[in-house]
C-alpha cells in the first residue's frame, strides 16, 4: 500500500536568533544557562555515542503514526522500517542520520517497548558505480546503534520489573516514532546549556515555550537533537508488553499513564534524543515534544524523559541542536 506523506515546509529561523531567545528564557526557569552557535562536536565520542559525526546537511523531521495507534486499543498493523522512512523524508542514501524516539519494534523482539532510534548511513566505497539505495545493502552501509528499553517481566515470586537498555537487532520500529534526519555532517548548531532548575518547565519545554512565545502559532519552529543529563536525576516511563486481549481495550488514558506505564527515577549521565515544535499551524496532528534516552555506560538507564527531579536540585544539561528544513506527517492515524 502507498505511504501517506503530508509534506510542511519551514523557512528556518537563524540559529543566532533563536540561540538569545532560547538563552534569554532558560534563565528564567535554571539558575545558570547559556544558548550559542557553535561548531557541534563528533557526537560519535563519548558521552553522546551517535551514529554519526553531526546534525547538519538537509535537516529534516517526521511524525510518524502516533498515540492513536496504542490507544485504545493496539493497531498491530503500524509497522515501519526506518529506512524506508528515511526514503519518505526524501534523505539521500548516499549518507544520512536519523534518531528520536519511538515504539520499539514488536514485530522483530516479540513484546512492546520503548526505542531511541540512532541509525546512519552511507554509500559503500566498493559499490562499483551502483546508484545508492535504501534496499540495497550492495550499496549503502548501515550503522545502527538504536536502544531499545524495556520491562523485564519479574521472576517468580518476584515483586518488582526491572528496565533494561539493550542494543535494538533490527532498522524498525512500531506504533509511533518522531524522527530528525540530517546529513549527520558537522556544522554550526545550538549548544545550549542548563543547571539548576528554579522554574516549572523541564529543558525540551522550556525551549520549546520560549520559542512559541516568540513567534506564535503562525511562525513555526521544529528542532532536533540529542541533550545529556550530566548530573541529577530525572524521571523516565518504559511501556511495558502489550496488556492481553482481556484487559483491553484501555478505560481512559489515566489507566494508561498511572496503571499500565512503568515509571523510574535515573541518575546521570542519560543521553536523550529529542524532537519538538513550537507550533503545528497546518493541523498535521503533530506531537509536540518527544524524547527518549539512553544509557550509553550501562544497560539499566533510558526510557520516556519527563522531567528532572525538583526545583533548585543538582541537574545540569548540555545538549546539540538544529532546525529542520521541512516536517513530514507519515501514516497519520
């Protein structure tokens, strides 16, 4: 069946513009924060452990599927690849980066969960003058270092799940996933920074407020990339497996958040991988932020970020940043 792709052109703000608005707000909400155009590091190294090198060159976003395919009830029908994605995104396979954060891929680990997509790729030296394609793996090379978080069912007798960060073993993902594409080249990008949280936003919120409040619904904004938690605590969720036949359709979406999702506190350092939008002016059904993190020095960490623990604690940020080129709304429930 053919993939229906809305398609939103942005005319991308400055980054210089949005780095004094960004740095302005911050500092009303964290005790210290800086905004800046900056040359963006090899977010290949440690602490970011990405698939590729930047976030420049022909940025891009998607909003794909969505929450309406989890509730009620699952549509076990919505299953992606991300690289065909990346095809919709119009990327090209000679080279590409996509991460964000999505539904892990059911289909290929058997049971639901949470995914931190973080796949590149590009074009093989020994193509042998072959035109670059997403299915053809003659061509292109794939570096795929996507999470998937999970819920481990208790032992028997046991009381208590426990999260588990592990490698994903496959390029797909299910339900919903919210993706920035780039070149993954390096270039200039927003660095931004925060510590000490004094006001009510968590970081994405704060940054993505502060862009509404400059430009409203009619001037839209869409950014991506990858933040760390470098010390603190934050607040994750995980989705456990699917809820059996007999325990769904879910009651409302308070069983949902508060009965259904696995909630756990993570101490620093989480890498998080991060899409969001100041506005959706054309009505594409968009998610307006979504992130999910990772644990790049162990496998317990990552999950569903919400918010790091309380005002005035010990949380610092840094993260890297671009504005997309143009939003696509994919499979639209």
């Amino acid at each position: 069946m053919p993939v229906t792709v809305t398609t939103a052109p942005r005319n991308p703000t400055p980054l210089e513009e949005l780095a004094a608005i960004i740095q302005h707000a911050l500092r009303q909400n964290f005790t210290h924060a800086t905004a800046e155009v900056a040359p963006c590091p090899d977010l290949r190294n440690a602490p970011f452990g990405l698939a590729a090198t930047g976030l420049s060159g022909n940025a891009v976003i998607a909003d794909v599927g969505g929450q309406a395919n989890l509730f009620p009830t699952p549509n076990f029908d919505a299953k992606f690849s991300l690289l065909s994605l990346a095809r919709d995104m119009r990327m090209a396979p000679a080279r590409g980066l996509l991460i964000g954060a999505g539904a892990a891929p059911w289909q290929d680990i058997g049971w639901n969960a949470e995914l931190a997509p973080n796949v590149s790729w590009e074009e093989k030296e020994s193509s042998e003058g072959r035109v670059p394609d997403f299915e053809d793996g003659e061509s292109i090379s794939v570096t795929n270092l996507t999470r998937v978080v999970e819920v481990n069912s208790p032992l028997e007798g046991g009381s208590s799940s426990t999260i588990t960060c592990c490698p994903s073993p496959s390029t797909n993902c299910a339900l919903m996933v919210n993706l920035f594409g780039s070149s993954g080249l390096p270039g200039p990008v927003l660095k931004i920074t925060a510590r000490t949280r004094t006001g009510p936003h968590n970081f994405t919120n704060a940054i993505r407020l502060a862009i509404h409040e400059a430009y409203g619904d009619t001037r839209p904004v869409s950014l991506g990339g990858v933040f760390l938690l470098k010390s603190g605590a934050a607040r994750f969720h995980v989705m456990p497996d699917f809820p059996s036949q007999e325990d769904l359709p879910f009651r409302d979406r308070t069983q949902l958040e508060n009965e259904w999702l696995k909630y756990q506190t993570c101490k620093a350092p989480v890498v998080c991988l991060s899409v969001f939008h100041s506005a959706d002016p054309e009505g594409l059904g968009l998610r307006m932020e979504h992130t999910h993190c990772f644990d790049l020095e162990g496998s317990e960490k990552g999950g569903h970020y919400h918010y790091d623990l309380e005002e005035g604690g010990d949380v610092e940020y840094e993260g890297y940043f671009n504005v997309a080129e143009c939003v696509y709304r994919i499979e639209r429930p």
